[in-house]
C-alpha cells in the first residue's frame, strides 16, 4: 500500500460518533433487553442530531458475563439481539441516511466459550494450544506470577484437565489470545475483513494495546505503581508492529475509521498509535483525565477530583498529540464509567447548565467527539437503594472483595460502588413518559432511573433550549468551523480554581471557550497578551453558551455557576 492511502481517511475530523449500548437502548421485542432493530427504529433521531458514524458495541454470540465482550463466535450475532438479516438492515439503514458504522472488536481476549478455547483446553499437544497464553504452575504450585485481573484476583485460572494455567486479565471467562502466535493473528484479521467485506466502515478496538505481552511473565515486584503486572502488557514489545499488520491488511485497504481504546498508556504511544504515517489507527482513546478522583490511582477509594489535574492532562494531550501529529478520540462518558454529569458537576439543580457546559468544552477542543447515549439529554448517574439492583460483574465483584480484602462495611462498600459502578451508565435509555421510559414493554434487564418523567428524549426534542439541543448546535459547528479541526490548542487559565478556559487558533479564527465548573459565581480574565492578540478591535461572535444570557466578550468574563460560552474571532 502507498501512503496516499492515509489521507483519504480524514473524513472522521469533522464527524462525531454517538456510542450505542444495544442492551439499554431500545426494546422492539419486549424481552427487557435493547435489539439491533431498536437501533433502526431511532436512526431518524440520530440523523436528527446530527450524527455521523454510529458505534454499535458487541453483539456478537457470547455468555454474557461482561455484557458481550466475553466473546463466543465472531461471525455470529447473538439472538438476543437479532439476526444477522436485523444487522444488514441496520447497515442499509444507515447508508441511506449517509451514515456510518462502527463496531466493536474484541481480540485481547475470547470467552471461554469459544470453539478456540474449547479446542486449547483439550488437550497440551490440540493445534490450538498456542492460541492462548498456558503457563505452568509456580514452583509451589500456585499461580505462574503475580499479575492481577483488571476485575479483581490473580490473572490466572487453573485448568485441571491439563495441568496449567491460562490468563485472564479482565474476567475468569476471558482468555486472553497468544497473539505471538501467527496463526491467531491472520485468524483475526480474517474475522476483521468479514465485517469490513459486509459494509461495516470503522472499528473501535477494546483494550488493543494489551495484546502484547512480555514473553518471560515476570512477578511485579511493585517498583512501578500500582504494582499488577500491567507494565508486562501495556503498549507491550510487539504492539505497534501486530496493529499495522491489521492496516496494511484491512483497515488501509478497505479505508477504515479505527479508534483504539488504549488501557493505561502514554501520550507518546498514542502519538504512534494515530499518526498516519505510523499506519495503525485513524484515533486512540485514553483514560488519565478520567482517573482524576482516584486516590493515588485506586479506583475503588473515593475523593472529590482534582480539577487542576483533570485541565492539565487535557491540555497535555491536546498539546502532545497536536505536535506529534496524533488525533484524539474526545470523551468524558462510555459504558465503563460514571455519568461525567454526576462526576464533575452538578447533577441537580444546575443539571441542564452542567450537561451543556461539560459538552461545550469538550467539544470545542481537538479531536473527534463520542457522545454517549443519553448524555445528549443529561442523563445522571441513576439512584441507587441497594447492592441487589446492581448487574455488572466488575461491581458485583467489588462488593465481596472491598469488604472480604480491604475491611469495608456493606454500607461502606455499597456508598463506594454506587459511585464508580459501570452500570450507571448502562440504564436504559430515557425516551419518555411511558412505563420503563419507553425502553422496553417487558421487565427491563436493568433499572431504569426514577427520573425519566423529567429527563427523557421527548421533552428536549421539544424544547428548544434543552440539552440535546445544545448539543445537535455542538455536532452542526464541528462541520462548519475549520478552527475546531485545525485550530492549534491554547491554555488560558493560568490554574484558576473555577474556570477552564482555552484557545483554538489556526492564523484564520480564533475559537475562544470559557467554562465555569463550579456551583458559585465567578470572574475570570483573559490574559493580556491573548486579548491583544486575537481579539482587541475584533466583532467576537457568541456561537454558543447555556445561560439566558448572551454576554458579548469582554477581557473580564463574568460567570454564573456552571456557565460555559464558546466565542469565534474573525482574524
């Protein structure tokens, strides 16, 4: 493949992707659990929104112990969602709205319950033992190192049948591939070339930059926080060359849109991971803006979150990927995390002023923009009573180990999962007033908040000053505004305790966003040499902000709680 390949691919700069959750979407069955026709039947609002490539995570034929990405069969779609003739509709579909697809690919790891694993577990000499990663057991008969699973306990299963152990670094159910196995890489790519050669446009890549491993599988010795073994695996020795394997077999040819969903990484590989030159992956995902209220990088202890750290790393990646001549994949919510609106602002009595404000300034910086279902009408975390409401098996999980490891009460462990859990986010949609908010007719899989009277998808369709609103504004300007694409990355703020604020400039505009995260009023100054610069004698235009107000820019920003303005300055 030539270079000029790479170019084309830059489609995806102006788009942004709405990430859809199939179990909590919408039911047309009635069975409790949202359907790939679900997903059709609300394309119309979607293209109303303004959205321009849809991801579609698993749902493929799986046990369901981590709610599809324990995989069973790549080629196969699971019943409960569907039919393979429901996704060829959802496909056609979209081409007709001149949208497109993305799906989630998950080869870390298989279920257990892959005819591959069945086949590995077999027998030591069955031609699928390398596969997977076997290890011998320790010399005291335990497990082979001490690597932990991203879940909690040891990344190993014993299996007595053959006498070894297989990691597992997410759930017992998931084994991880032996990616230095040729054979398992070709399988892969095979699989990968089905869904592109079906019509799918784009992939998003679940934990991709674990599939390397460092072939001698050394304890941690806990020199490096937080000490589980994930300096072994993470952006691992093989990593970058096992990824353009894939681009010059499948995503090149084919011209697909790729995001990576990057565990624990660094900029610099990230940087590497999305340049074009590297021929790896159109965007990369990374987590560190949404670790910022972990103590000392323990996710399963709270705090309030360190708004410094979280403008830093923002800034940090923005400037990095920028002269590295990566692309970020922007986000505050996915399916693995708390709702950003009860995370980072307020999600009551400023909820509809936090949701557009939190949107405003992600929006505005550089990168291609996720939204996740329901954060378009500000859906909060949900309230929860007791631990029996809970479903994923992270949380579930975490329950037993925080008061059997770590000496917490029921209470004390409950209080601390109801605030990281990942099925906060995973409720059903809220499309209106309806019983179960018009999710589902049966019993839902999951509850529903009791707040979908209030916050549902019918009333902010409605009302033009609502959430959704703002953001169908956001997703229009990316379209219209060259600045929001290339426009180079500017920190304002200088560490104020309330304010995020930040310039865009490419020579042309200036793209100027002031954002109040705070529940009080404040002012906030734009530096001397930034209003000289890009906006003394100008006509600043206000393109968006989410207060009644509609403050023309002035060096001195004047801030109700939660405010957020985004202005444009014609150079």
């Amino acid at each position: 493949m030539s270079s000029k390949n790479t170019e084309p691919s830059s489609w995806w700069k102006r788009s942004t992707v709405y990430q859809v959750y199939p179990k909590s979407f919408n039911d047309t069955t009635g069975s409790g659990t949202g359907d790939i026709r679900g997903l059709t039947e609300k394309l119309d609002y979607l293209q109303h929104l303004g959205i321009d490539i849809v991801w579609l995570q698993p749902v493929y034929v799986s046990p369901q112990r981590d709610n599809g990405y324990d995989v069973a069969d790549y080629y196969r779609i699971n019943p409960d969602y569907g039919t393979m003739e429901d996704f060829d509709e959802l496909l056609a579909a979209l081409k007709a709205r001149d949208m497109k697809l993305m799906i989630d690919i998950v080869v870390n790891h298989s279920s257990t319950d892959h005819e591959w694993f069945k086949q590995s577990r077999s027998s030591r000499d069955n031609a699928y033992r390398d596969y997977y990663i076997w290890r011998d057991p320790a010399s005291d008969g335990g497990v082979p190192n001490n690597w932990q699973s991203k879940f909690g306990g040891p990344a190993w299963q014993y299996d007595e049948q053959t006498g070894q152990y297989f990691l597992t670094l997410f759930d017992q159910t998931q084994a991880d591939l032996n990616w230095e196995n040729e054979e398992v890489r070709r399988a892969v790519r095979d699989m990968i070339k089905f869904w592109a050669e079906k019509g799918v446009d784009g992939f998003r890549m679940d934990v991709i930059n674990l599939i390397s491993k460092d072939q001698r599988f050394p304890d941690d010795d806990g020199s490096v926080p937080p000490g589980d073994g994930r300096r072994f695996y993470t952006d691992g020795p093989r990593v970058h060359e096992y990824i353009t394997e894939m681009y010059e077999d499948v995503f090149g040819p084919y011209n697909m849109v790729t995001v990576g969903e990057m565990s624990s990484t660094t900029l610099e590989h990230c940087i590497r991971y999305s340049n074009p030159a590297s021929r790896e992956f159109s965007m990369t995902f990374n987590f560190h803006h949404l670790k910022v209220d972990y103590p000392n990088g323990q996710k399963w202890e709270l705090m309030p979150y360190d708004f410094e750290a979280m403008k830093q790393l923002f800034s940090e990646w923005q400037t990095g990927m920028q002269a590295g001549g990566g692309w970020n994949a922007l986000f505050l919510n996915n399916h693995d995390q708390p709702r950003a609106l009860s995370r980072f602002a307020d999600d009551g009595e400023y909820r509809a002023e936090s949701a557009k404000m939190l949107a405003t300034t992600l929006h505005g910086l550089q990168g291609t923009p996720y939204v996740y279902q329901g954060e378009e009408i500000g859906m909060p975390n949900p309230v929860w009573k007791d631990t029996s409401e809970f479903r994923d098996i992270e949380s579930t999980n975490m329950i037993r180990l925080l008061q059997e490891e770590r000496g917490k009460s029921a209470e004390e462990a409950f209080q601390i999962v109801k605030e990281r859990s990942r099925d906060n986010s995973r409720t059903p949609m809220q499309w209106d007033h309806s019983a179960n908010a018009g999710f589902t007719t049966g019993t839902p899989w999951l509850k529903v908040d009791e707040r979908y009277p209030f916050i549902n998808v019918k009333d902010q369709m409605a009302d033009p000053n609502s959430v959704y609103h703002h953001y169908r504004k956001l997703i229009t300007l990316r379209k219209e505004i060259d600045v929001l694409t290339d426009g180079l990355y500017e920190r304002l703020d200088d560490a104020h305790p309330e304010v995020f604020a930040y310039a865009r400039t490419n020579g042309k505009e200036s793209l100027i966003v002031v954002s109040n995260f705070r529940k009080q009023d404040t002012v906030f100054r734009l530096p001397d040499a930034v209003w000289t610069d890009h906006i003394a004698g100008k006509r600043p235009e206000l393109l968006v902000g989410n207060t009644k107000a509609k403050p023309r820019l002035t060096q001195d920003i004047t801030l109700s709680p939660y405010a957020s303005y985004m202005w444009l300055v014609q150079q």
